[in-house]
C-alpha cells in the first residue's frame, strides 16, 4: 500500500544521484539531458546492482534444480512476479505472465487468445493512437483468418474519439485494444470508460500499459480491462522484462503459444499435456537477472510513490510545455486535456531528424521519427516528429536546455 503523500516535495538531486548515467556528458563534455524516456528509461544503482549481484553470487537456473542456488534463482524470479502483480494490482501473481516486454505480450495474446476465435468478417478494434506493437500482431493473424482490423478516431488534439469508439463495438468484435497512454501524444486514454463499454457488448478489451505503469498509479482490476500488457525497459527496469496481466478464467482458456522446457506437465512423443498459466506461457529459460532488476525498479519507484511520480512530472510538462511555447514555429502535436509527460512537436521549415540532431550536438537526447506509430503519422499528415518525453528524474533546468537548444537549431535551420 503507497501511503506516500503526492504533495510531499521529491528531492530531486538526491534521486539523479541514484541514477550514474545521468551524470554523463557527451559531445566533448555537454551534460547530458536525457529527454528520451518514453523510449527507455534510465536505471538506478540499485537496479543494476540486482542485476550484477545476481550473476556475481545466484546465477542458476529457474525451477529446474534443487540445489541452494537453483532455489535461490527459482525465488528471485517467482519474487518478481509477486510483486509486479501487486504493483499493478493483479488478484493473484499467478495472472501474470512474464514476457519480455510488451510486443511479446501482445504476441501472445494474438496467437494464444485470439487466432483460434477468429473467423472471416470478424473484427479487432484498436485505435489511430496505437504503437505498431498494438496494431501488427492483430494484422497478422486476421490475415490467416479473414478477420480485419479496424481503428477509432481520435480528435485533433489527440484525445481519442471515445463515442466513436464505444460506436464501433458489436458482436463481430473479438478483441478491442486501447493504448493507456499515448507513447506519442502523451494522451492518457478513459480506459475504466471503454471497459465498460466492452463489457456491455461482450468485448474483451486489452490495454497496452507501456507508457502507464511507469508513470501512473496502475490497478488492473480497477480498471476493468481483460488484459494488460507493459514493459520493464521503461519503468527503471532491465531491458527484456515485462509482462501480461490477463484474468485467471481468460488465462485457464488459452492453449500455449511456446513450447518447450518449463511449460509441461507431461510430454511423450505421441503429444503432452500442458503446466497452468501462467508456466504454460513461459516456455524456455526466463530472463532471470532481468527480473531481478525489474523488481528492485519496482521496489524503487513504490519507494518514492507513484503518486508523487505522477505530480511531479505533471509539473514538469505544465513547465516544459509552456516554454516550448516560447519556440516561434514550434507545433505541439497532442494537446489532449488529460496527458502524461510527453512532448511531441515539429517546428517550421524544419526536419524533425536535422532538429534532434542539433539537439543531441547540445547534450539534449529527444526521439525523432514516427515513433512505431505510422496510422498516426498519417492521420496528422506529418512524416516524422520530435518527442521530449520527461521521468521524474527531469528537472525544469532540463527542460530550460530544451528550449536554448531549440532556439540555436532553429536560427541554424532557419
Ligand atoms: N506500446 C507502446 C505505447 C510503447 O511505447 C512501446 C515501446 N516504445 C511498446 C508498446 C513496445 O514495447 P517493447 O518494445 O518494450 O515491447
């Protein structure tokens, strides 16, 4: 239970010390502005300590022995699943299917849930907003089953057209998925709403929580949805981390997508039976070092509250915003009333790639591109964008750099 309260004041340089990286300088000894969160997120010491102590004194594998290491690496990472599954507010640990982030996520859910319910002139409904993550693994297995997919509106100021959405629901829909937060438009989606409005029509909904749970107070059950996919990389985790979150009856249903070790109750050659979920999802041998950290990030973030994380960095985009502001030419792509810390922008006369990368020759690391994210591109009728995205451990002298870089790119550019 997070008891910490949001107004308490975060101190901030102590946090950035817990952090090496961003002490770095680069380019011949600019301070490094890391601004490219939504992409990954840097790790703190006790992170990468986990990780290196894991293979420094526990490494062994999982489930697989009984000697005193193999027992301490089983306990590692079935840890990390106990609390994952609290942080996000699973029932139960044994909801949680451990991935490797959230593509595997969504992969599994396409191939193990979806696939075998599909039929021709069935549907999957996702959103214009939605990372390729939450768009081509439904593609492709409407493809093999003559399934479509089809996508919701959004509004100019990037807020997702919820009516149209709940609109588009029916009983030709096998599978609706929303993103909870946009990794480009910074947009955080009424998913407790759209549940709702699946629910009514018998549609399970799945929520792409990528750039949610580092960054909001997350509980699934409260939230509604069937399924959650999120991954470590971007919560202070090791890369190759994360998870699914799906309710147990959903999980007891779904045949394995992987086979292999781990996963078996019995095999014999003529066929085998399966593990419960969620072994029978985990095929092979885990990242093990990787949930080690993951679930010291977590331990991390609780530690400071996600509440507090979430005001802090609504600070930090109320600021970063209106200074962008102060940029002439500068376009804010996404404006919706309610978002995270996510800047996308272009400027005028300006290639979004020329921009990041007079940015980066002053220290400041933004993304540009079209982010995994062409339907949105294309919906905006833009090529590519720059995207500032904040964590907590930004400051507002951070967000000042942006701006003077910014400045000095576009009088170049210009
Ligand atoms: N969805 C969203 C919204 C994302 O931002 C990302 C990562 N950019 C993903 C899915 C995919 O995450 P991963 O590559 O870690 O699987």
């Amino acid at each position: 239970m997070n008891v910490v309260l949001a107004e308490t004041p975060l101190d901030i340089a102590a946090l950035r010390a817990q952090f090496p990286l961003l002490a770095r300088t680069v380019h011949g000894g600019k301070p490094l502005v890391y601004l490219d969160n939504a992409n990954t997120a840097q790790k703190p010491v006790c992170v990468i300590e986990a990780v290196d102590r894991f293979y420094r004194e526990r490494n062994a594998n999982v489930s697989r022995a009984v000697h005193a290491l193999g027992e301490e690496a089983t306990g590692l990472y079935e840890g990390a699943r106990d609390v994952l599954a609290r942080f996000i507010g699973a029932g139960s640990a044994r909801e949680l299917v451990l991935t490797s982030g959230t593509t595997m996520a969504t992969n599994l859910v396409a191939y193990s849930y979806l696939l075998p319910r599909l039929a021709p002139g069935d549907v999957v409904l996702t959103t214009v907003m939605e990372h390729h993550a939450n768009i081509v693994p439904w593609q492709i297995v409407c493809q093999r089953t003559g399934a479509r997919v089809v996508a919701a509106p959004i509004h100019a100021n990037g807020e997702l057209d919820v009516a149209a959405f709940i609109g588009m629901l029916g009983p030709q829909v096998k599978l609706a998925c929303v993103t909870h937060v946009s990794n480009v438009l910074g947009t955080i989606n009424p998913v407790a709403e759209l549940a709702a409005a699946c629910r009514k029509h018998g549609v399970p909904l799945l929520v792409d929580g990528s750039q949610a749970v580092p960054h909001l107070p997350v509980d699934v059950r409260a939230l509604g949805c069937d399924f959650y996919a999120f991954t470590g990389h971007k919560m202070c985790g090791p890369t190759g981390t994360g998870g699914l979150w799906a309710r147990r009856e959903i999980l007891a249903q779904m045949p394995p997508f992987f086979g292999g070790g781990e996963m078996i109750r019995e095999v014999r050659i003529e066929g085998s039976t399966f593990a419960d979920p969620p072994a029978r999802f985990e095929a092979g041998t885990p990242n093990i070092a990787g949930f080690a950290g993951l679930a010291e990030a977590v331990r991390f973030l609780e530690g400071i509250g996600m509440a507090r994380i979430a005001a802090r960095e609504q600070d930090l985009l109320r600021y970063a915003t209106a200074r962008l502001r102060e940029v002439p030419g500068l376009r804010i792509i996404g404006e919706a009333p309610h978002k995270a810390a996510v800047i996308s922008f272009m400027v005028e006369g300006a290639h979004a790639h020329d921009l990041a990368t007079l940015l980066d020759l002053e220290g400041v690391a933004v993304r540009s591109g079209h982010h995994c994210a062409h339907p949105l591109m294309r919906y905006y009728d833009v090529p590519a964008t720059c995207r500032a995205s904040f964590a907590f451990y930004n400051t507002e002298a951070e967000a000042d750099a942006l701006l003077d870089a910014l400045l000095k790119a576009r009088a170049l550019l210009a």
